[in-house]
C-alpha cells in the first residue's frame, strides 16, 4: 500500500528523521516548561509586592486617622480605637483569607503544572519508542498500550485533582467557621 506521489526513503532514514524530530519536540517542550516555571514565579513575586503595598497603605491610614483623632474628646478616641480594631480585623481576616487562597491556587496549579509534565513526558517517551518501531504491529501494539496509560493516568489525575481541590474546600469552609 504505498503512495507513489511520496518520495522514497529507506526505513532508517525514516526513523532517524522521526528520532531527530521527536528529539527536537523535547528539548522545545523543556525550554516551554522552564518558561512556564519563571512565569509562576514571576507571579507569585508580583502577587508579594501587591501584598506588600497594601500592608504599607494600610499602615499610613491608620497614622493619618491617628493623628486627627487624637486631637477629638474621649468619645472620639474610643470610636477611633473601635474603629481601629475593626479595622485591623478586616485587614487581618482579608490577608488571612489571601494568602490561604493564593496557597491553595499554588497547589492546584502546582498539581497541573505535574501533571501536564508527565502527559507531555509520557507523549514524547511514546513518539522515541514509535520512531524505533520495527513495523507496523510493534506500533498498533505500542499505541494501545500507551492508550491504555494514558487512560489510567488521567484517571488518576482527575481523582488527585478532585481530592485536592476538596480538601482545600473544606479548609477554606472550616477557616469561615471558626470566628
């Protein structure tokens, strides 16, 4: 069964074409996962510096209210304190709240970002073995069985994913709970 609009190549020069391919798509996907690694770190720094400016408006509003209230009668300063406390409770629950979100959108990222790794490693594992396949039985039977893998790997991905992203719902309702 053959295409004589192809031209001929001898079946090592093929699979040597096949192995340099598959050879090339590695090395891209390495130098894609490492861009990937630096774009999440890059956010996670920017995400600190949000954080810390916010810390840093939080701290001259509260000298500005300070200082004007010193100033007031009595009653003032114990609404100012009130209002202080509040306050500080707000800003505290807030960053509480941020920082267990943005731990739990890390984990779930982290998980992905695994997860993508092994599929995109398993993938290009799967095209070396099929460029260095004798015919085209040892390929039929290299594809089902990398189906077949891939099958259970997904499963068990979207289980780990499902679990994780449960626990970390049941944190987040247990931290609401408690006052």
């Amino acid at each position: 069964m053959g295409n004589d609009n192809l031209p001929a190549i001898s079946g090592e020069t093929g699979r040597a074409a096949m192995e340099g391919g598959v050879a090339r798509a590695r090395e891209a996907y390495e130098r894609f996962a490492e861009a990937g690694e630096m774009a999440l770190n890059a956010f996670e720094a920017s995400m600190a510096q949000s954080f810390e400016g916010w810390r840093a408006v939080m701290g001259s509003s509260r000298e500005t209210a300070h200082q004007l209230t010193d100033s007031n009668v009595a009653a003032a300063r114990r609404v100012r304190e009130q209002w202080d406390a509040a306050g500080a409770r707000l800003y505290n629950a807030f960053e509480d709240n941020a920082v267990h979100a943005m731990a739990a959108m890390r984990e779930i990222g982290h998980r992905m970002l695994v997860a993508s790794d092994t599929n995109v490693r398993a993938s290009l594992d799967f095209a070396d073995r099929v460029a260095k396949a004798a015919d085209a039985r040892e390929v039929a039977a290299l594809n089902i069985a990398f189906l077949q893998e891939q099958a259970r790997r997904l499963t068990d991905q979207m289980v780990d994913l499902h679990q994780t992203t449960g626990r970390l719902a049941r944190e987040a309702a247990a931290r609401t709970e408690t006052p």
